[in-house]
C-alpha cells in the first residue's frame, strides 16, 4: 500500500486535508503525524478516524531523532507538510517557538525525507505548505506571482519563508522532489477561533466586543478551505518537482467591509434586528507590522493545472456561519483551557 504522511492533520486546514484524501484514496495509507498543540484537534476528523487507510501519530516534528526512525520505519512514498505555528499574533508574543517549530520542524521532515529517498527520488514528492505572507503587504495595487521577492515582515512570515528557503535549497542542493504552494486567507468550517472569521461569529454569538485591529482597513484574500484542499491534492499529484504555486480565490475584502457582512449574516440567522450586531464592532490597538493588503494571482495553477476556485464567497460564509452555529459543542470544548488564557493576555493589553 502506497504511504502518505500528512503534517499538522489535525489542524483547520489539514483535516480537511487529510479527509480529501481518505476518502478519495482508499488504497492509499494516510498517515496523520501531529503533536496536538492548542491548534490540533482530532476531533476534527472523527468522521475519518475509524477507515481502514488512516492512521494518526501524536509526535513533535521538532524531534529529529523520531522524525528520522519513523520515516526510515515507514517508508513513506510521500509528505504533505502542514504543521506549524501559523498565528501572527501569537509569532509577536513568542517568536522563537515559531522558529522552532516552522523552521527547525521543517528542516528535520526534510533530512528524513532524504535519508530514504536519495537512492531512488523518483515517484516520490516532498510537498511544502506555505503561505501568502512570505512575500510582505501590497498597496492599492497589483497581485503576488510565483516571481514576487520575498519580503516577510512578522516573525510567523519571516519563518514560513526561511522553511521556504530551506525547501528550495534541500531541492537544489540534493535534488530532493519537492514542491511549494503558497495560498491567501482560509475560512471555512473547524478553524481554531483566533483567527478572525470563527472568533467574530464566537463574539456575535456571545455578544462580545469585536476587537477591529486599527482602523479595519487591511484586505486580505479569502479562499474556502475546501478549495485549498483540492488545490493540494492537484499540485501534490500533477505538480512539476523543484515548482511553485500560489493559491487565492481573487477575492480581496477590506476587514471592516468583512466584518460589516459579517454582522449582517448573523443578525439574519440569529432573527436580531438588523444592525444589532455591528455595535459590537470595537477599534482597538494595531497589530505591529500589520501587512496591509494580500492578492494572490493563481494563475499558473489554474493555467498550468486546471484548478478553480468552486465556490462564490458570500455563498461560503454563509455556509461557515451556519457550521459555527450549528457546532457550538465543537466551540465550547475548543474555546476552553489554553485559548481562553491566550484570550485574555492578547486582548487586555489594546
Ligand atoms: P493550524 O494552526 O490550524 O494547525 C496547525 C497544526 O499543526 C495543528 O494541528 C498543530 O497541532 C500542528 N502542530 C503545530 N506544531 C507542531 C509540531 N511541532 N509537531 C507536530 N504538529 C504540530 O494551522 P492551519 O491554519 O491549518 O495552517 C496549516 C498550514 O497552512 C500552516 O503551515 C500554515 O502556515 C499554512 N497556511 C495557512 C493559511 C490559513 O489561512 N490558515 C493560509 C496559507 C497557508
Ligand atoms: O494569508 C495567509 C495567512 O492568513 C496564513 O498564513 C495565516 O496562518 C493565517 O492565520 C492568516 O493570517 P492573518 O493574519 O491574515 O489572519 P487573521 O485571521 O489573524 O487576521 C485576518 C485580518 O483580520 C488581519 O488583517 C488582522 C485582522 N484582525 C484579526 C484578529 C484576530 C482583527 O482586526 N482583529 C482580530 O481580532
């Protein structure tokens, strides 16, 4: 049976990953390798857990010394790298273990995946999960392209793209079969709500201040996580060795415009009279560096590869809405323990 490992599987977007896969490889083994930090949940894929072709590890990819038995054990055919810390916020507060974590844990899936594959690279694929960020803030104008010099500003980008380096350089230097993807904003359905879109509705829900960073001028480009998935499996699959390809859904909103349509859907579904929720709305202190606005230009994966986006965005947050609303058990147990503590120091210091 042919060995896929999959990164960082229990987080927002590798367990739609891992559940892509699952479910449209049945004779392929889907290894989900995870170390479960506040961001892993393998509750997020208990409709996949008991199939015959998947398989979790709770490990740490900062481990080196595990990360290379397990790949000398296993053989994997195949890595799709996802796990990291991916939070700005949290790359301000502590950037080291960022570094740790995106940098290190990347060179060591690297060293093993070469440690098994030097003798016989072909058919084998080391994919690179990474993000928009590595390449800094456009202004009014203009998209990132493959080519755009990399310009990281916070300590999350500035790891994502030294794990980017690292990647290209084990390419390079020891022909490792790798490829790159670097994607815009995802939303969807079990995203850890710190991130903007699941901690809004959370606040809606509960009738919280919606803490607005500056003045909620700052666009970024938002792709439904399911689309992100497929898009992983094209390029995983039909992607060249040594490539990139970047992922968006050209479709760039103002955060206070989001936020604004936001509050709309959820006095909609919540029967609040129209304009209640946009009183939540709270401008509070900038984030530092704040990058301030994403494009992506996905052209080359949709020429190159034939991928598209599937679906319409008001139609998607709609449909994100109604998951969160629909999943308040999921947001009780995740909005406790750690996430509250963090809650707390992140927001009473604006
Ligand atoms: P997430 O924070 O939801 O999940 C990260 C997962 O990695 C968690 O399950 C966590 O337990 C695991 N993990 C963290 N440290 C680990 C370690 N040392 N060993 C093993 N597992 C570890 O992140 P996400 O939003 O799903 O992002 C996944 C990947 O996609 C990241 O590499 C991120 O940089 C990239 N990305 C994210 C977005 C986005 O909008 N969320 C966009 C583009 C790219
Ligand atoms: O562009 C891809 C990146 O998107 C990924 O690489 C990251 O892993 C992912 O977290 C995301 O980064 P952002 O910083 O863009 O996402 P976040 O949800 O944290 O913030 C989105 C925007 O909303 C950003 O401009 C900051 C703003 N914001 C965020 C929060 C959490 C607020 O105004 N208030 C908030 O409370």
């Amino acid at each position: 049976m042919k060995k896929i490992l999959i990164t960082g599987g229990a987080g927002f977007i590798g367990s739609h990953v891992v559940r892509l896969f699952v479910n449209k490889y049945p004779e392929t083994l889907i290894v989900n390798l995870d170390k479960l930090t506040y961001a892993g949940n393998l509750a997020n894929l208990s409709d996949v857990e008991n199939k015959p072709n998947y398989e979790f590890i709770k490990a740490d990819i900062t481990d080196g010394e595990f990360i290379l038995k397990l790949f000398a054990d296993r053989q994997f055919d195949g890595v799709i790298h996802l796990a990291a810390e991916s939070h700005v916020d949290r790359s301000i507060s502590n950037p080291l273990e960022f570094v740790v974590t995106n940098v290190v844990g990347t060179v060591n899936l690297l060293n093993a995946a070469r440690n098994i594959w030097k003798d016989k690279p072909e058919g084998k694929r080391f994919y690179h999960v990474s993000t928009d960020e590595v390449y800094g803030s456009l202004g009014d104008e203009g998209f990132f392209t493959e080519e755009t010099r990399y310009d990281p500003h916070s300590p999350y980008s500035a790891s994502k793209a030294s794990s980017d380096h690292f990647v290209r350089a084990y390419h390079d230097t020891y022909g490792l079969p790798v490829v790159i993807s670097n994607c815009s904003n995802n939303y969807g359905s079990f995203q850890f709500p710190e991130k903007l879109i699941p901690l809004f509705i959370h606040n809606i829900r509960n009738n919280k201040p919606l803490p607005v960073y500056g003045k909620g001028e700052n666009v970024r480009d938002w792709l439904w996580v399911e689309d992100h998935a497929r898009a992983i499996d094209v390029i995983f699959h039909q992607g060249s060795s040594g490539e990139t390809y970047n992922i968006g859904g050209h479709n760039e909103w103002k955060n206070i415009d989001l936020i604004r349509l936001m509050c709309s859907i959820m006095d909609r579904k919540l029967g609040r009279e129209t304009g209640t929720s946009e009183k939540l709305i709270t401008y509070v202190k900038d984030r530092a560096g704040h990058d301030l606005r994403y494009a992506i230009d996905s052209s080359k994966l949709q020429r190159e590869l034939g991928w598209t986006p599937s679906l319409q965005f008001e139609e998607g947050l709609e449909k994100t809405v109604d998951w969160y609303l629909q999943n308040e058990e999921w947001l009780k147990n995740v909005t406790s323990g750690d996430y509250q503590k963090y809650y707390e120091e992140q927001y009473t210091k604006r």
